[in-house]
C-alpha cells in the first residue's frame, strides 16, 4: 500500500470477493434449516411421549437418524456462518477478531462432530 | 488510506438518530434470536449426547429439562427458534426484491415477531396438552 498515487492509496482495501458466496451459503442453509426445523418441531409433537426409549426408538430408524444428521450439518452450519457476521460486526480489534473467528471454526466442528457421532451411535446401535 | 482514517469524515447515522419504526425491531430481534439460537443448539447437543450416553444421562437432561427454570429456557429458546424462522421468511421474501413498500415492510414487520409468538404458544399447547 503506498502513499504516491491515487490507486496505490486504496489498492488492496476492496472486497475480498468472498462476500455473495458467505452470503448464499447463509440462505442455502436458512432452506434446509427451514424444512429440517419444522419436521423436529412436528416429530417432537407426533411422539408418543419423550421418554427415553420412545426418543431412542424413534432416533434408532432411518429417515429420523438421517434427518438429524442433516439438521446437525445445515443449522451449525448456519450458525457458524451467523455468528462469524456477528463477530466481524463487533470485535474491532484485528488480533482479537482473528482469535474468535478461529474458535468459532473449532466450536463448530466440534459441535457438529459430536452430533454426528451421537446420532451415528443410536442408529447404529451402540447405546 | 494513510491519511483516509486520520480525517475528520462524517459518520452514517446511527440508531439513535432515526425515529424508532417496527423494521428496525425485528432486524435488531433477528440477530438477537439468530444468536439465542446458539443456546437451542446446545441443548439439542446435550439432549443427543444424553441419548447416546443412555438411561442415567438421559434422565439427568430430563430432570434438569422439567425443572422450572428448563421450562423457563426451553420456552425461550422455542421461541427464539420460531421468531428467528418467521423474520428468516420475512428476509427470503426481501431478498427477491419484494416487501419495501412502507406499509407492507410496516405490516410484515409486526406480523412477524406476532407469528412467532403464536407459533410457540401453539407447540407448547399441542405438546402439554395433547
């Protein structure tokens, strides 16, 4: 970045050009947040109660143990998306927003590992 | 740059500026339950992670769940879920262009924290009730 012309003044300070792909990944995922959301709001009320072995049963077959999975991915993929906004819109400092924004990868993947491996494990039998 | 920052430049306005209007309410309450949501999240982590531990650890989510204050939280968090999903739709429809005339964005502006309301007021009546 240099201080002679005009164009070495601002060189560089542009978009990232990573921003409409942040962007439609925010909505593509809003989708299937959407569609996976309702169907555990529905599914939690067509239970026949919340018992333990009721939700294990349930949790056990297929199409629920797939659903979860994929509400899993689509909604801390969201989030994660979601809250890097947040905290590009709040934490100024570029030390600071470098150290968060690494924990919120981290956070995410491991949240989302460990849903995976508890919904693997209860279709698959090991609980 | 070098001297852009050091400048005495003008500030867009800011929130205490404009006269307060349902369009900002429902932004600002959208990043709000978009964050609350985080905690949904958790809970839903926690209630798989207690499923797959087993009977001890599921009835420990439960008891800590049915106790008043987990009533407290899951109701919040419903709610934040259903609010969140409501002014989402609100951005989808946004999104394509439509919904800037100042009557409808006032309209859908209102509807839609409304919605979610009645929405959680409806799962938690289907579900203590059925």
């Amino acid at each position: 970045m240099g201080n002679g012309t005009s164009i070495g003044r601002v060189r560089g300070l542009g978009s990232a050009k990573a921003g409409p792909h942040h962007w439609l990944q925010q909505r593509y995922t809003a989708i299937g947040n959407l569609l996976l959301g309702l169907w555990f709001a529905i599914s939690i009320l067509l239970m026949p109660n919340l018992s333990y072995a009721a939700v294990t049963e349930w949790l056990g077959s297929p199409i629920p143990a797939t659903a979860m999975a994929l509400l899993i991915i689509s909604t801390i993929w969201h989030a994660r998306l979601g809250l890097q906004v947040l905290f590009e819109d709040y934490v100024h400092d570029d030390g600071s927003k470098f150290a968060v924004l690494a924990i919120l990868n981290l956070v995410s993947f491991a949240a989302a590992a460990f849903g995976l491996f508890c919904v693997i494990r209860l279709a698959l039998g090991g609980a | 740059m070098a001297q852009a920052g050091t400048r005495n430049r003008p500030l867009s306005p800011h929130l205490q500026i404009w006269r307060w209007g349902p369009h900002m309410f429902v932004s600002i309450l959208h990043r709000v339950t978009g964050s609350g949501n985080v905690l949904g999240l958790a809970i839903l982590l926690w209630w798989l992670g207690a499923l797959a531990s087993g009977p001890g650890a599921y009835a420990f989510f439960a008891q800590v769940m049915t106790s008043p204050i987990g009533y407290i939280v899951l109701v919040g968090v419903s709610w934040s879920f259903f609010t969140h999903m409501m002014s989402g739709l609100r951005h989808f429809v946004l999104d394509i262009g439509a919904g800037y005339e100042l009557e409808i964005n006032k309209i859908w502006s209102i509807a839609c924290p409304v919605l979610g309301v009645i929405l959680t007021v409806l799962f938690w009546a289907i579900l203590l009730l059925r």
